[in-house]
C-alpha cells in the first residue's frame, strides 16, 4: 500500500509556524515516497472554527508551495461516520453506555480512588437492564491490566501502564463525537499510514491506539515531531515575533528559503543547511527528524532567505515580489517595471536578505523623474558637489561605450585630475541617481539606467541645486 500522509489543523485562527513545519514533514515524506499528502479540516468545535480561519489555512498552505492531493476533508461533515463507529464498538462490546453524572464524575476524582485522574465509571460492567431513562455518553472500555506500547520513528518505544488511560468518552451525550474517535475514524478512512505530528500528541497516540485495537484496524506509522521553541528555550509565541505563517509572506521572505528554513527545524541531512526543496523531498527521511526540540532563530532564517534570494530564478524573484507587494495590499507591478527589474535583479540581489531589500535597491531604476533626493541624504548635494557635477557632465556626455568598466575609469580619471578621492565623487552621484546613499553602486546604477536617464537626472539635480 503506498504512503498517505496528511496534515490536520483546527480552523480557530492562523496557520501557526509549527503547523507549518508539521505540514512540511508530512509533505516532504509522501513526495519522497511517491504517496499522497491530504488535508483534513478539524472543525468539530462548532463554537470557535470559522470560515476565515479554515480560508487562512489554505492561503498559508498555498503560499508555502505545500498542494494537497484530492479535496480537503472537512470532520464536521464527518460526524455521522464517527457515530457509526462508536455504536459498533458498543456493539461489539469495546464500548459501553455510561449515565454517570457531572457531579459523579467530580465527586470519584475527589476520592482516593480517583487520585490520579482517571474516572473509573460505575456503569463498566453494570447491567444494562438497571440503565435509568436518560441521557448517556458512550466510552471506551479501556484495558485496565497491562502495558499499553508503540513504537514510535522518533521518539523510540513509548510504555504506558494501562491503568493510566480512563474510559475516555467516544460519543457526547448530544450524539456529537468527540476528538479522539474522530480522528482515528478519519485517519482510517482516508487511508493513512503515517501519523507525522508534534510530540504534544504523543499520548494521544495511546489512547488512539486503543481504539485502532478495538476496532481490528490496522495502527498507523506514528511519529511525534519536537516543538519549536523560542531563542529563550520556551514554546513558540507571539512573545518571540511572528508565529503565523502569512506574517512571513507579509515580511517579504520566499516560499523556498521558508521550505529550506523549516524543513531544518527538527529535521537533518548531514551537515546540508542550504537547499532546494528538490534536494529536500530527495533526502527527507523519517530517520533524519531529531528528538530534542528545535529553536527558532531569525538570524538563520534570514541567512537562508538571503542565500535563496541570491540563487533564485528571475522568474521566481519576480513571482516572489508580486505576491510580497500584493500582501501589502499595494498594486502589482506593471509589465514596464518587471522588465525593468530584470535587468538589475543581477546587481540588487547580492547581500539582499528579503524581498523588500530588493525592492528598496531596485527604487532607483523604478521611480519617475524628477524626485526629490532623502531628506538625510541631501546634504550631499551641495554647493562644491555643483561644481564638481558641472565639470563633469560634459565629459560624461562624450562617453560612447556606457559601460560599468568605462564609466568607473572615467570617474576615478576625473577624481585624480580634481585632487579627490573617489567617494567624494561616487557617493554624492548616488543622491542624484536614486535619492538615497542606500543604493547599488555608482557604475551599476548608471549602466543599467543607461546614458540618456543618467544625464536627465543630472540636469534634474542642477536645477534644483
């Protein structure tokens, strides 16, 4: 039987970063496999999933490149199947019908017997014929002697004793189902062999595990992936910066260094931290994933968005900056500015960490004449740089071969012959080219603006000065 992974988030808010990661693992693995990666919707929770929330999971997905096969599956709409389910265990005698009270419940956990937690129903073994006319929940008739065991392909052989596990309730007594049945129900149905999750489930795994036995099923691959924690050693929060995945597209960073970035979280293959995500289903094994928890770091992650900005196809840069620019809610670029940006993607994406560095490099060659020059940057343009300018256009205004090469030699030529150094010169052009010090070089800008735009910038600026 081929591989089925899935990935099954609750739609109460934003595709959280470690849902992200967990969506990744089980991604990279089917890929690697050649099997399917499905997504389920765990909208049970009536009261606190919404529409919005279940759209933002899609769009966190969609935008980190994680497709998933068939339809998304949504457990509401389930709700029925997993009441059939509950009703054959009663019948088959795993499951029984429990009338016990809410106050039952608190008054056994208060006594000794129910020191640790576990709620031993009256109603385990009682006669059916003494059962009251009233409403009941159905649970699970939970092995009381024992070792309750998996083997898990991260975290090892994983014991229980059985009496740690209570009767945990399968059917609500509204008929609604709860978590637990509901996931394995789904799990089963929809195929899957492999249960690729954070360790916070771990003793889920247990407990599902009894149902899967119950029922004759066959138990999935279990494997509990460690938490992300913060750079203070705590779980990920809003406390240490962005836990959303669409922040992360709101702050400029690629879906592939995010990939790259993620799939490092946890997850190892030798001594590579950089790579495509090709390279990554190739080697993605559950073997590589580590036991200890992982630390986000954002100076990695901009270290891996910087190498990723820098190798990356034009194209996808391109693609890259139109979907940064649409999360601001800004117009997309027109088809004059891409071709523009194309030809200086090769200059603005060097030291470029995310794609609004790139964006601020590339201002130059996309802002319309005349503009005004940064407010702490015109100080540059004064009256001694006039000067300079004036002698020097006419000689720029002879250059025939308008050339990165050509136009610095003709500028250090012109800084000797006026007893400066180059800076003096090259740092002011920047104001005039672009407005700001913070630019590409002198000689990138003034080749790919080309010899007519360079010198209508520089009567713009000695009219002005």
């Amino acid at each position: 039987m081929g591989i089925v992974t899935r990935f099954a988030p609750s739609p109460t808010g934003y595709l959280h970063i470690g849902g992200a990661r967990t969506a990744l693992f089980n991604w990279l693995y089917a890929r690697a496999n050649g099997g399917k990666f499905l997504l389920r919707i765990e909208d049970t929770d009536r009261e606190r999933s919404t529409d919005a929330a279940t759209q933002a999971i899609f769009e966190g997905l969609k935008w980190l490149g994680l497709n998933w096969d068939d339809e998304a599956y949504s457990q509401f709409a389930r709700k029925d199947r997993h009441a059939e389910i509950a009703h054959a265990m009663l019948g088959s005698g795993h499951a029984y019908k429990c009338y016990a009270t809410k106050e039952d419940i608190e008054a056994f956990r208060a006594s000794p017997e129910g020191k640790y937690g576990s709620f031993q129903s009256p109603w385990r073994g009682a006669d059916p014929a003494t059962a009251p006319d009233a409403p009941y929940v159905i649970r699970l008739k939970a092995p009381r002697d024992g070792v309750m065991e998996i083997t898990d392909e991260v975290q090892g052989r994983v014991k229980w004793k059985s009496a740690e596990f209570d009767d945990m309730i399968l059917l609500r007594s509204d008929g609604t189902p709860t978590y637990m049945l509901a996931v394995v129900v789904d799990d089963h149905d929809m195929g899957v062999t492999h249960i690729i999750r954070g360790d916070d489930h771990l003793i889920n795994a247990g407990r599902q595990s009894l149902i899967y036995h119950a029922m004759g099923w066959d138990v999935p691959v279990f494997a509990h992936i460690p938490l992300i924690f913060g750079d203070d050693g705590k779980k990920l929060s809003k406390r240490h910066g962005a836990t959303g995945a669409q922040e992360y597209r709101a702050m400029g960073y690629l879906p592939e260094a995010m990939r790259n970035y993620l799939a490092r979280l946890g997850w190892s293959h030798g001594d590579d931290e950089l790579f495509t995500t090709a390279q990554a289903i190739e080697w993605f094994d559950l073997s590589g994933i580590n036991k200890a928890p992982s630390r986000f770091d954002f100076k990695k992650l901009d270290n891996v968005s910087k190498h990723h900005i820098e190798t990356a196809p034009d194209d996808v840069l391109i693609a890259g900056l139109q979907d940064y620019i649409s999360s601001q809610d800004r117009e997309p670029l027109s088809e004059d500015a891409i071709e523009k940006l194309k030809t200086v993607l090769p200059i603005v994406r060097e030291r470029s960490k995310k794609l609004p560095d790139l964006l601020d490099k590339s201002r130059f060659i996309l802002q319309a004449r005349p503009f005004a020059p940064d407010e702490n940057d015109a100080k540059h343009l004064n009256s001694v740089f006039n000067g300079i300018l004036k002698r020097l256009t006419p000689q720029l205004a002879q250059v025939t071969t308008w050339s990165k090469e050509e136009l610095e030699t003709l500028f250090r030529d012109f800084a000797q012959t006026e007893g400066l150094g180059l800076g003096k010169i090259a740092q002011p052009m920047k104001v005039v080219l672009s407005g700001t010090t913070k630019s590409p070089s002198t000689f990138d800008m003034m080749a790919a603006l080309g010899k007519d735009e360079t010198l209508a910038r520089i009567k713009d600026t000695l009219a002005t000065m």
